[in-house]
C-alpha cells in the first residue's frame, strides 16, 4: 500500500488540472480552425431550436390572422349612402356640362340614397399575404453580445471534444487517492463515464431544450404576449443546461464506485433515499440556468431516477454492462 501526504494530494491536483486545461486549449484551437467553423456549426445548430419554436409559434398566430382575413375577403356588406342632392347635381354639372339636369334650387336640402357594397378585408387592411411575415431571428442588444456568446460556445465545444481526456484526468487524480487494489476501477469506468455525459447532453440538446422552450412560447400565447428571444439569454441557457446535464448522468456511477471502495452500501443510499431527493431538487433548482419550473423538473426527474438506477446496479451487482466489483 502507497500512502501520499497531503502535499503530494495537492501536488497531483495541480497536475491534473494543468494536464486538463491543457486538453481544453486543444479542443478550443481545434474548435476555431478555421476550415473547420465547428464554433459556428454549433452556434447555428444551437439557434436552431429557437428559430423553429419561433416558427412554429408565429405561423401559428398568424394563420389565425390569414383565417380571419380569408372570411372578411368574403364578406361584402351593403351599405346606404347618402349624398345632398345639390352638392351632386353641382359636380355631375361640372363633369358633363351638356347634361340636362334639374334645377338645383328644386332639389335644394334634399338627399339622394346609394347602395354601396364593399369588401371588409379592406376596410380593415386584412390580407393573407401580410399576416405570414414572420421574423424567426435572435436579438442582439449590445455590440459585444455577439462575440462574447461565440467565444463561449467554443469553449464549450472545446470541452466536448477535449472530453475524454479531462475525464481522465478525472479519474486518474481519483485513483491516485486509492489503494492499489482499487485503482483497477478507474480504466473501468472511464468509458462508462463518459458515455454518461455524452448521453445527457444529447438527451438535453433534443429533448429538453426543445420541450422547454416549447412550455415557454405556450405560456406567452396564454398570456397574450408576442415572443422575442434574446441572443445572450437563450445561447447561455443552450450552452449551460446540456453540460449540467451531462455532469448529472454521473450519479449512478459515482454511486456505484463509492460502493466499490467501501465508502457506502446499498442499505446506506436507501436510508438516505429521502435526503437526496431533497438535495437534488435543490441542486437543480441552483444548476439550471433559466428561472423557469419547467427546466429544473426535466433536470431533477433524471437525477432522482438516475439515483435509483444507482441503487439497482449497487444491488445487483454491476450488471447491466458496469464494471462488477473484483
């Protein structure tokens, strides 16, 4: 058995994390080749669920509009207009002087009647052409708004891609900390891990997001109140949310190795049952980006499943593909 002070702890910390950030800068450089543009793939692939709940939400309204105005294109009322009588024969006199017209001081105070038909599309300025301009576009309100949020989109993606080699590093700063008997469990889960992240942040990037904003642009219609999606709020909370999720989905497997080494039972995560629950709803509560319920439940349901996905594999043993414990 090797023992390291707390020193030597501190010391592997500091490598790691120089090993780690040196991955990121990689994946960052790699993300900013500029043959490449994975920085502005991402960002327009990030966009996208928001320019098509847009979509969806005003071509929605405005066929509501485009019905309306194909009924008033229908509709022709008849209406009585009335005209003096010496006022009209002044200007037809004036038109066709040649006319034999009557006197206009016989017909002086008198009004003359004419049915008038007319389209209320319009009278009301209704036409399907202009109800179907829809402007699907983020806003940007500051001249570094821009920039700013494709700088972090590429350090996010560097992240992505640089992924397996700071999960390593992870683990390996984990393994240093453990027996030797027990450091097997590293190259073990190190797959596993990551496999977990890479799922959580697709299952946010196409189930969440979309379901999310889609809750969000609902409660607007509710409420009577046109949408319009800021460049800023909504990259960060596309950015943010898939990576918090992908941390997430490493719960049964931190359970499952803080088992293998002895540290917790299957009876001590059970006991314990109620108090995680609290704890992840709080972590969710705190770890979604945006302030809205409907993100924090999508991010708090997985957690409290994962946990008890943990407790399953704890019982059984490591089946289900997971390292079993040697």
């Amino acid at each position: 058995m090797v023992t390291m002070s707390f020193g030597e702890h501190l010391e592997e910390l500091r490598v790691r994390l120089i090993l780690a950030l040196a991955g990121l800068m990689v994946g960052v450089l790699i993300v900013f080749v500029p043959p490449l543009d994975i920085g502005k793939r991402v960002m327009e692939k990030m966009e996208s669920p928001a320019k098509n709940a847009l979509t969806a939400f005003y071509a929605s309204e405005y066929e509501k509009k485009a019905e309306a105005a194909r009924q008033a294109q229908e509709v022709s009322p008849e209406v009585q207009a009335q005209v003096p009588a010496e006022s009209f024969i002044a200007a037809i006199a004036k038109l066709a002087p040649d006319l034999k017209l009557p006197d206009v001081e016989a017909v002086k105070g008198q009004l003359l009647e004419f049915p008038i038909r007319y389209k209320l599309a319009d009278v009301i300025g209704l036409s399907e052409k202009s109800v179907y301009q829809i402007d699907n576009s983020l806003i940007s309100l500051g001249p570094l708004e821009t920039i700013t949020i494709y700088f972090l989109v590429c350090l996010v993606s560097g992240l992505v891609l640089a992924s397996p080699w700071v999960f390593y590093q992870i683990w390996a700063f984990i393994a240093a900390g453990l027996y030797r008997h027990e450091r097997h469990y590293v190259m073990r889960f190190l797959p596993v891990s990551l496999g977990l992240f890479v799922s959580g942040i697709l299952l946010c990037f196409f189930f969440v997001l979309p379901l999310t904003l889609a809750f969000l642009l609902d409660f607007n219609v509710w409420l009577g109140v046109a949408p319009t999606l800021r460049l800023s709020e909504w990259m960060s909370f596309a950015t943010i949310l898939p990576l918090v999720f992908g941390v997430a989905f490493q719960t049964p497997l931190v359970m499952l190795f803080l088992q293998r080494i002895g540290i917790f039972t299957v009876d001590d995560f059970r006991a314990k049952r109620k108090f995680a629950i609290l704890i992840i709803t709080i972590a969710a509560a705190v770890l979604t980006p945006g302030q809205d319920p409907i993100s924090m439940t999508l991010l708090a349901v997985p957690m409290i499943l994962l946990y008890e996905l943990g407790i399953i594999l704890i019982a059984r043993g490591g089946k289900a593909g997971l390292p079993a414990q040697a």
